[in-house]
C-alpha cells in the first residue's frame, strides 16, 4: 500500500531561511507548494494577536521582557533580528497574505510566560480569521487543551490540533492520549516527530485520530516521517521537504 500523502506546513514561515514569523517568510510561503503557513500568536496588552513565538521579546526582536506587556503600537515598531528591518508582525498582517494564496494558514496559540492561556486570545484570533475571510479554510492548534476545545467549539474552521508537549506525552501514554483527545473531539493531535513511531501512528490512526508532527527539519527525519505517513509535518526548511515528498 502506498504511503499517505502528507501535507508540509512552513513551520514560523520557514525559519531556516528567513526571520521566523516574519511577513517575508510568509510572503515566501505563499509562493510555494505547501499546503500550510504555521505561526505563533500571543497577546499585546491591548489584546491583539501579534505573531510571535516565544513569550517574551528577547530572542526574536530588539526589544526585551513579555510581549503582553506592551501594546500592539509599540509591539509593531520593534525589529526583527536579521530582518533588515522588518518589523514584528500583527496576525491580521498575516492573514492579508493568505487571502489570495492557496496556502492554508494554522496558527498556533500560545500562553504567557506564567504558561496559562491569554484572556480573550482564542476568541481574538478568531475575529481576525473572519475579517479576513478565512476562517473556514484554516487550522487552530495549541498545547492547552481547554484553549482548543473551546475553539473547536466556536466552530466554522478547517480543523483544530491539540499539541502534547514530551511530558504530556509520556505522562498520558498512548490510550491515555487517545482518551484525552476523543473526550475534547479533537481530530488531530500534534507531537515532536521524534516522539512518533510506526506503533503510535498505527494506533492513532486506528482510533480515527490524525496526526501531525513538528520538527521535521532534516532529511532523516522529514523522510521518516513522510514513510509514517503522517498527515501533516511541520518543518523549518519547506523547500527541501517539498523535494522529499516528489
């Protein structure tokens, strides 16, 4: 039986090749024969959904401590590392960018440096998702799983992904996991594809449960997991993923 086409999402646009989360990548990634453009969202403290990975500034931008603690006007004027001077990005920004691309955009919620989820961030991201008209083609995904089953439960969108972090992973093993996802509804759950084999595949499949990985940077791991079949690999190099998969 031939293995399951996957589908290649460019994991923060494509941070092997461009600022990750920056609207070059995504502009990039709209060009291309992906099927999926990932980003991250977390809170200003005016409630926006600015696109950025990481809970505090210090590592992507010019500016330092929490995102949420600063406002969407000041957020936006702070610089990218290595942007030339491309600037932090709002999630309708974005979203402007996949209005005419075939490229799904699957945006990821995030929660602040306390780890809890950000008041209001699930039903902002889904505002943005309908002033630009995509709501109905695009994925949500998260670690936090009350966050996702109350965006699931909103309705309207192409899918929702419940991200297990290594620990959750181990802690609730495999029928755990299974149970967990099922009892949310969830269709799909998302792991380190370091953390997937052929037997935990199997049995998520089996249990009517899709699969999709992250961390899929490299030949041997975008191979392996393009042999697993998964339904959709996330990977920071999205040109040399599309060569694998052929």
């Amino acid at each position: 039986m031939k293995p399951h086409r996957s589908a290649i999402a460019s994991h923060r646009g494509g941070a092997f090749l461009w600022p990750e989360n920056g609207l070059t990548a995504f502009r990039a990634t709209a060009g291309l024969a992906v099927e999926q453009a990932e980003c991250d969202v977390h809170a200003s403290a005016d409630g926006e959904a600015i696109v950025i990975h990481d809970a505090t500034l210090d590592r992507t931008t010019d500016g330092s401590g929490p995102v949420v603690a600063r406002p969407m006007a000041e957020l936006t004027r702070l610089r990218l590392k290595g942007g030339a001077g491309e600037t932090v990005p709002r999630l309708a920004e974005m979203l402007a960018i996949f209005r005419n691309s075939p490229v799904v955009p699957r945006i990821e919620i995030k929660e602040g440096t306390d780890g809890r989820p950000y008041s209001g961030l699930a039903a902002r991201v889904l505002a943005d998702l309908d002033r630009a008209g995509l709501r109905r083609r695009s994925w949500v995904i998260g670690f936090d799983a009350p966050t996702m089953a109350q965006v699931a439960a909103a309705g309207g969108l192409a899918g929702v992904s419940w991200l297990l972090e290594r620990e959750t992973w181990r802690s609730l093993g495999l029928p755990g996991t299974i149970a967990v996802a099922k009892a949310y509804g969830f269709p799909e759950i998302g792991v380190h594809e370091a953390m997937l084999d052929a037997e935990a595949s199997a049995a998520l499949r089996s249990a009517g449960i899709g699969i999709s990985v992250w961390g899929a940077n490299h030949e041997v791991s975008i191979r392996r997991m393009l042999g697993l079949g998964v339904d959709l690999l996330a990977t920071d190099d999205p040109p040399l993923a599309i060569a694998l998969r052929g």
